[in-house]
C-alpha cells in the first residue's frame, strides 16, 4: 500500500467452493454480502487495522495481578502463556484455560464482596463528566489514535518517536493519553526491531534487548536491565 500509494490491496477468495466460505466463514461472508460483494465472485479490498495490544496487564497463569484481588484475562493480559508474541487465534486457547485456572484461584483465595468494601478506586470513577467534557474527552481520544496510528504503528522511526512523546506530554491526563505515552515511549527506547515492534532505523533485534519490557508504578522505571523509563504516577 506505501509503495502503490493507495488506500488498500485485494483479497482474493474467488478460488474457494461458495458453500465452503459461506459454511467455515459465516460472518465474513454475511458481512462482505451486506456492503454488496460476493466473496466468491469479487476481489475483496482490504486494509490493516489496529486489533488489540500484545502484552498488557502483566499476570501469572491464573489471572493474578499485583493488586490484591485485581484478576485480567483475555486480550487485555500478559501471561506468558503464548511468549512474547500472542496471535489472534491462540486466544482460544486462553478462552478455555485461563479463566479455570483464575476461577479456582479466586475460590482459593476466598474472595467476596466484602473483601472489596475498602478498595480503592480511580480517583476520577465516580466523577460525572458534563457534556463539554466528555466532548472535550472525544476530540483528545481522536487526536491520540490518529497521532498512535500514524507514528506507532507498523513502522516506526527514532524521529516520529520522539515527535508522539512531545504531543503526548503536551494533553490533558487521562488514562488513555498514559497508556499511549508508555507504548510510545518504550518503543522509543527499545533501539532494535522484534516481533511487531519494527525500527526502520533498527531493523535487526538486539541481543541487549532480549527482555520483555514491564512497567511498574511502584518501580517507577521500566523492569528491564536495558530500559530505564520513568513512569508517571
């Protein structure tokens, strides 16, 4: 797409049996028929898209955070369970094992309603928002996908690094602009290419690097021995 300078490439799927997508593949094909194309007739246009983060909230095999009582599993969890690079359909996997393993942990751990009654709370959960701010809110999020899209995404470079940090550190706080600015930031400070996270300026990996990259609030610094990042609290 960079080199044709266009806004998509074709799928092409007309090889495949009409009944055999239709059957294994019901939703893209329903999809597809809604907007008026025949996955077994027309060329598809296709584009990249943002999916979900890799990595996430970092816990053990059972769903445990370090915040006592605090589970996460799914796409939002880093558990190790796939290494460092998770794909889309692994995530079946986890769809079967982990919660299991997490619901035994909770019954283990005894935990009930009660056990929360002190919890704290982001300071921001029960404070209404008007309708100026929650304008205000939409028009920041956009700014920050469009900034992370452009500048983090498949490609990345030193230049375009830097230049995201700098707009981030310049918006309002909000949970939004921290995880953007953590992602942008480690990513700038990970000088080599691995996995997904691709340097033009760094192609090759790193053998310094070989670590994963865990930000921790109370560490206030990235857990690496290669990355120091200081982390807002």
């Amino acid at each position: 797409m960079k080199q044709t300078e266009t806004d998509f490439v074709y799928l092409d799927a007309t090889k495949i049996d009409k009944a055999l997508l239709a059957k294994d593949f019901p939703n893209i094909y329903q999809f597809c028929d809604h907007y008026g194309y025949k996955l077994d007739q027309d060329l598809i246009p296709v584009r990249p898209a943002a999916h979900y983060s890799i990595g996430g909230i970092k816990t053990d095999i059972a769903g445990r955070t370090n915040v006592s009582g605090l589970f996460a599993i799914g796409e939002c969890a880093s558990n190790g369970l796939h290494g460092a690079n998770r794909l889309a359909s692994n995530s079946l996997l986890e769809c079967l094992v982990v919660p299991e393993l997490a619901y035994q942990a909770v019954l283990d751990a005894n935990l009930t309603a009660e056990s929360f009654d002190e919890f704290d709370y982001c300071s921001d959960y029960f404070v209404p928002v008007t309708h100026r701010e929650k304008k205000a809110h939409q028009e920041n999020l956009e700014q920050i996908r469009s900034v992370m899209s452009k500048n983090v995404g498949v490609e990345r470079r030193q230049k375009s690094l830097q230049s995201t940090v700098k707009f981030l550190e310049s918006l309002d706080l909000s949970k939004e602009r921290m995880t953007a600015y953590l992602v942008a930031k480690s990513a700038l400070q990970r000088k080599e290419s691995r996995g997904v996270h691709f340097r033009l300026d760094s192609p090759r990996p790193a053998k310094a690097l070989e670590r994963s990259t865990i930000l921790s609030k109370e560490a206030k610094t990235i857990r690496s021995a290669a990355l120091k990042i200081p982390v807002s609290t």
